[in-house]
C-alpha cells in the first residue's frame, strides 16, 4: 500500500501544528508526497513550496491536446518550476501530472502573442527548447536563473510563432538514429540541467 497509516498513538499523539491535517493523522496519508510533507495539508506544502520555488518557468505548446502536458507538470513539480505555462487549449490531459497540478501553479495563455506579451512584461527570457537548424546544445547554452523554459508538441515540436518569439533556442544532444525525444524526457533533461547549474 502506497503512503503511511495513521499517526502512530493516536489523537493523543498528534503534532500540535497548523499544517498538520486531522483527518490524514487519523485515516492515513496514501499521498504521493515525499516524507517531510506526510500528513500536511495541500495548502500547507503548497505554501511551503511557494517558499522555496525557482525562478525558472515551464512552457508548453497545447494545438494537438499533447499527452505528455501532464509528465511535464509533474517534472516541473519535482524540479519546483515557478509556474507552467499552457500556449493554446485550456483543456490538457491531467492523468500524467498525477495530481501534481494541486501543487504546481499553472496558467493559461490563449495563443503565442499572449505568453509573449506576458514574459516581456515579467523581464523573463523566452528559451526554445527544439532541434532546429541554429540551436545550441543545453550544455553549452545560456540557462539563465530566471527564464522561461518553452517545450513544443511530441512530433511537430514548436510552431514557427513560439520560435520567433524566442529569446534564444537550445537544442539536446543526441546520439542515436531517432530525430528527436519525447518531450516530456526533453523538458526533465532541461530542467534538471537548470537546476544542476542554479539550485
């Protein structure tokens, strides 16, 4: 079974603390939720992790309904991304962020203009993560602290729109016969080399 059982002794031995949720103390936290967060309630980790979030935003291409939007939610929840962004239809497949979404802020833009506008107004560059003619490769690209990370659809990857929007566009290296990745493995491989180098 997935998770912890109630609070060992009892109500008497609960924790007086606020982010503590009663009715998890009592009946168990079947969560997937690391260690230090069992028992807490959504607001009290949510709180926690807003505490601690890096300046490093997720974006994401939406056209087709992509699968994979909700395996990157997840990895942006795992690698404490500030913010995911949706380019395109509101609605998106929430199965693969296994409930990480409660966790992870995520917002909603109608088309490329819009994120555009939005990310010039925040300051934050805009870096495309595709295998374009005049990419760089992420280990050798400008990450810097805080950026929006830009991932396009599984196949057609981004539309000619989100890579003029651009600030710069970075590649993964590759060293098989496929010409290209899943684009949730892309978006973890990009965000656990930001965080290797910032966090």
């Amino acid at each position: 079974m997935h998770g912890v059982g109630p609070w060992p002794g009892g109500p008497d031995a609960w924790p007086d603390d606020p982010r503590y949720d009663r009715e998890l103390l009592a009946e168990g936290d079947r969560r997937n939720v690391v260690d230090p967060y069992r028992y807490w309630t959504m607001e009290s980790i949510v709180a926690d992790l807003d505490a601690r979030r890096h300046p490093f935003h997720v974006a994401i291409e939406n056209w087709q309904h992509d699968l994979n939007i909700g395996s990157i939610v997840r990895s942006a929840n795992a690698f404490l991304a500030a913010e995911v962004h949706i380019i395109g239809k509101r609605r998106w497949n929430r199965r693969g962020a296994m409930v990480t979404d409660r966790y992870q802020h995520v917002r909603h833009h109608e088309d490329v203009a819009a994120f555009t506008e939005w990310a010039r107004a925040e300051g934050l560059p805009v870096l495309a993560i595709d295998n374009v003619d005049g990419s760089v490769p992420v280990d050798r690209a400008d990450l810097p602290e805080a950026c929006v990370l830009l991932f396009g659809q599984e196949g057609p990857g981004l539309s000619p729109e989100a890579l003029d929007a651009a600030t710069s566009v970075v590649e993964i290296t590759q060293y098989g016969s496929t010409r290209s990745i899943n684009a949730s493995s892309a978006a973890a491989v990009v965000m656990y080399e930001w965080c290797r180098r910032w966090a």
